[in-house]
C-alpha cells in the first residue's frame, strides 16, 4: 500500500500544480482580452464553471509533464513555458490581425526559422531579456527545490489519471457533449470572436480541434448538384474579348501586403509612389479586390483566387490549405481547368515552400512544378536581411513563360512587402511622410517604400510582357492590407469602414488588347472567370454560377457585401437562392462526395 500513498512533499507539488493551473488560464484568458485584467474577472464572474474547467485541464496538463520527466520538478516548468507562449502567441496574433489562435495555426510551428525572420522586430529586447531572467531563475529553482521520489506504481497511477482527465475533457469539448453544455459552453464556430470571449481561450480552443470548414447544407445529395449543375451549364457564355488565335499565357501575380498607401487620408507623402499603376489604371482593366482577409492570412486570399470557393461560407478562422485540402487528392481549380485544356501549370514562391503546405497543396491543385526560394538562391534581395524583391520575382517569372513551349498558367506569390517593416530592410527610405505620430514615421516610409519598388517591378512587367510571343494576361492584386501599427488605421477612420481595411489595387496587364473596362471591385474567388473572360477563353458551368453570383454581389466577403451599384448592400431573396447554390457546391467539393468535380469543371 505504501507504493500507492503519496508523500507530503508530493502532495504540495500538486496543490502548488493545481494553483499553477489556475493562474496560466487566467493569464492565456487576459492574453484573449488584450491585458486587460477587469476583463478577464468580469469574465470569470460569469462562466465561473468554464473557468474552472480550463485550470483543471491546465493542471492535468502540468501532472501529466510533471510525471512524464524523472525530475518532478522540469516537466511543469515546460509545461508553463509552453502554455505562456501560447497565450503570448493568441495576444501577438489578435493584436496584428484582429483573430485569436486557431489550432490550425500551430502548424506553422515546423517553419520557425522562417518565422522568427518574420516577426522579427515584433518582440521588444525588454520582454526577451525579461523572458530570459525568469528562464534562468526557473533554473536555479530547481536546483534548490527538495528532491521528491514516486514509487512506480503511483507514478503510474497518476499518469494514467492525468492522460485520462485531458484526453476526456479535449473529448468532452471536443464532440460538443451534454457534459459541456452543462458548464455553459457553446461552440460558436460561425464567429470566432465571440466564441473566444464568450467561452474563454481553453474551451474555444479545444473546441476547434474537431471543426470542419463548413456545416452541410439541407437538402445535400448528388441529385442537387446535377441540377445545379444543370440549371447553369445551360447559360450562354459571356466571352467579352474575341477568341485569340493562340492559347493566351495566363499569369496571378498575387503581391504580399500590397495596397495603395495614398488612400490613407491623413498622410501627405513627398512623392507619389506608384506613378505607375495611378497613370496606367486608366487605360486598363483595374479597380480593387475586396480581400476576405486583415493582416495575414494570405493563403485565404490565395485559396478564393485559385479555386474560386469564397470564404464567406467557411467557419471564422478557417485556413483550409492546413485543415483540408493537404488532406485530399484532388480539388477543381484555374489550375485543374487550364491543365485540362492543354496548359503547362507552374507555381512560384520565393519563399518558405512548406509554408502553409504549398508543397503539399499546389498538387492537389493540378500545377505541374512549384518554384520556391530553395530553388533561387541567386535571385536578388535589395538587402542581405531582406525578402527576394518583387522585381526578382518578376524576371523569374518572365524567364518561365519565355522558356515554355506550351501555353501556360503561371501563379506567382511575392514576399518584398511582408511586415516587419524594418526601416532600411529594402534599402533607403526615398520619400517622406507627413501627417502621422512620430512613432510611426518610420514605419510608414518603409512601407511606402516597398510599395515604390512594387510598383518599379509592375512596370517592369508591363515592359517584358510585350516581348513575349504568345498572348499573355498578367492578373496583379495585393493579397490584404499590410500588419501596421494598429493606431495609423484608427487614425485614418478606417476602424468604421471595413470596406476600405479590405481592399486592395487590383491591375490585369496584357501584350493583346483587353480593353480598359474599370473591374471596380471584386472578390478574389471572381477573378477566374473575369480573366476568361478578358483571354477569350470559354467557361465551365462552376463559373457561369460565378458570374451569376458576381452580378449581384461584386464583393463577397464577412466583413462587408458590396452589391452590382458597388454600394454596401445586404442579401436579397434573389442574392440568398444564388448563394444558396454557391455553398451546396462549395460543399461538395470539399466536404461533401465531390459530384460537382465531374459535373461543373
């Protein structure tokens, strides 16, 4: 029996691991309220059961650590560790992209080289050499700490308590039980926002292990599909350039963090610093895409583009490169489409290819080889610290479409303007700004400075695509508006108009004539059929339903509806029946049977 008893010195440890487990939810749960400590009590007063069930998950957590390591003692101080770093990681996230943590994020864990070259600069030499200090006074406590033996079979005992309590509460969460609905909790999976304050960072992080994309629709089956299938393979195409005699190249040049810094109303900048796209807008198809992101993200706007699938439909936070497609075989695509039609597909990345499993998704996609960073290692940087400039990017970019001997689709991702926006990271600052706080100056004309260089390479492109041969449409827009200090948004009122937080220049450059009709501004998911379209090309039934959906909603996105007057609008009847469509088949194809793969592609 002995073997079983714990001793008193054991039984402190764990008083002092369940008092552990108390303090770590309260601090990941202020970290879900931007610091604020009234916040996070105001909270517990009223989900005082759901805080509770998330320090006891800590506890066990911090047993099961404490057991797993021969020294009682090191295990709950990686625990700690690693539960204070994912609540630094959700108070770093919601304060750059206004979303909290999802799991799905930390798969971007197995990039943290590249990661820590991102964010860079995000983390003052104050809070590091203050992390340090506590790491070596957590140390130094070991040493001193009496030493405490467990017998085998109660080390035993203990660890199969704590697996079993942590396996059953992630269970318990998880699967939306009676159990956990009895705490109060409910998963809010349509707004994750809500469902991060409402049920604090413990529960609405455990609940999003489990979540898929989108919920399946009423009335789901393969007949649905064909007569949706049916009911818009019968429409005419709208062809608004006549057939090319050749197979057009058709390149995406999705451009990181771009958008117009002239829009900002407050600032007065020295020159202008994109001579370029303000003379060239006008006398070729241009306007703004309403991007289904803030901040980050990238690989959301990259998915609409692609696959024409919108993310109004999918659950807040969703990145479906990381929760679904790396897990299929097979998904319809501009890519897939082209492919079809006789088209070399190529990717290019000049960066991370892992990131957001791009290595693993492009496949899955139809592009025949992907081009990333590992690949140019001569390709220039305006500075050794800084990204593999646009303009590269572009000249490797043109070096592929004038090796091809087949026409082909080339989809290009830059990484020039990533935050940080480290003052000299892409070479001298040439214009000023005026208008903003001090503490801001630099950042602002470091930004700006980027968007100079973009705007040099777009140009730069313009030039080269008129050497090419083959017809060739070039398709640019910035992905989503850039991570800047959170005040230059507020302070340019832009905190109320949503609408301006999302859009970013949207160009299509050609060596043919595309005429020069204005695009106003469209949803990344459009941009397919609109460059059909404009190269000539004919339609598959998934883009008519595009287009019917584009010409009553031209935005499509959670934050705002912009309609076919391009004034904000809500869902009418009409609208709600298209997109009620829109979601069976965006279903479908990526949660559902996949009958529209063969039907509508």
């Amino acid at each position: 029996m002995r073997y079983v008893l714990p001793s008193k010195k054991l039984g402190v440890l764990l008083l002092s691991l369940l008092l552990g487990g108390f303090v770590l939810n309260f601090f990941v749960q202020a970290a879900s309220l931007d610091m604020d400590f009234w916040s996070v009590l105001h909270w517990i007063g009223k989900s005082y059961w759901l805080y509770v069930g998330g320090s006891l998950f800590f506890f066990f957590v911090l047993m099961a650590f404490s057991l797993i390591l021969p020294n009682l003692y090191i295990g709950p101080v990686v625990g700690s560790l690693l539960i204070l770093l994912l609540g630094i990681a959700n108070y770093k996230k919601q304060g750059t992209t206004g979303e909290p943590l999802f799991p799905w994020d930390l798969m971007l864990m197995k990039n943290a080289g590249e990661m820590s070259k991102i964010t860079k600069g995000m983390i003052s030499p104050f809070a590091a050499g203050l992390a340090l200090l506590v790491i070596a006074a957590g140390v130094w406590l070991l040493f001193k700490l009496p030493k405490i033996k467990v017998q085998l079979p109660l080390r035993l005992l203990l660890t199969a308590v704590s697996a079993g309590m942590v396996a059953g509460f992630i269970v318990m969460v998880s699967g939306q039980t009676t159990f956990a609905s009895s705490l109060n909790y409910q998963n809010i999976f349509w707004n994750q926002k809500v469902n991060y304050s409402q049920n604090g960072f413990v529960f609405a992080f455990t609940g999003n292990l489990r979540q898929n994309l989108l919920e399946e629709p009423e009335g789901y089956s393969r007949g649905t599909i064909e007569a949706i299938a049916a009911k818009y393979g019968s429409l005419p195409d709208t062809t608004a350039a006549q057939t090319v005699v050749e197979q057009p190249n058709i390149m995406f040049m999705m451009d990181e963090a771009f958008f117009d810094p002239t829009r900002l109303p407050s600032l007065k900048l020295s020159e202008d610093p994109l001579p370029f796209i303000h003379q060239e807008e006008s006398v070729t198809p241009a306007g703004y895409l309403l991007s289904p992101e803030f901040g980050g993200n990238t690989a959301n706007v990259e998915f609409e583009a692609l696959t024409g699938m919108s993310m109004y439909f999918l659950g807040d936070g969703s990145i479906p490169y990381q929760q679904r497609i790396v897990k299929m075989s097979s998904l319809p695509s501009i890519v897939s489409i082209l492919k079809d039609r006789g088209y070399q597909t190529l990717a290019l990345h000049p960066f991370d290819e892992t990131f957001y499993n791009r290595n693993r998704v492009y496949p899955v996609l139809g592009f025949d080889r992907f081009t990333s960073e590992k690949d140019l290692p001569l390709a220039e940087r305006i500075t050794p610290d800084g990204y593999i400039s646009d303009k590269a990017a572009v000249q490797e970019a043109i070096r592929e479409l004038k090796a091809a001997d087949a026409p082909t689709f080339l989809h290009m991702v830059t990484m020039q303007n990533h935050f940080p926006f480290t003052k000299g990271l892409n070479g001298p600052n040439t214009i000023t700004v005026q208008g903003a706080k001090a503490s801001w100056k630099d950042e602002l004309e470091t930004y700006v400075q980027d968007t100079r260089l973009t705007d040099e390479a777009l140009s730069y492109l313009q030039q080269e695509l008129k050497t090419i041969e083959r017809p060739t449409i070039a398709v640019f827009w910035g992905d989503h508006l850039p991570a800047l200090s959170a005040g230059i948004y507020t302070d340019a009122g832009w905190d109320q108009e949503p609408r301006l937080k999302h859009e970013t220049k949207l160009m299509i450059l050609a060596n043919f004539d595309i005429g020069q009709k204005p695009l106003g501004t469209l949803s990344p998911a459009y941009l397919g059929p609109t460059v059909f379209n404009l190269s000539g090309q004919s339609l598959p039934p998934f883009y008519k339903m595009l287009e019917q959906v584009q010409a009553q909603l031209t935005g499509l996105s959670k934050s705002v509806l912009i309609g076919a007057s391009d004034g904000i609008t809500t869902v009418t009847s009409v609208q709600q029946s298209l997109l009620d469509d829109y979601r069976m088949v965006e279903y479908d194809l990526l949660e559902g049977k996949g009958y529209a793969e063969d039907l509508m592609f």
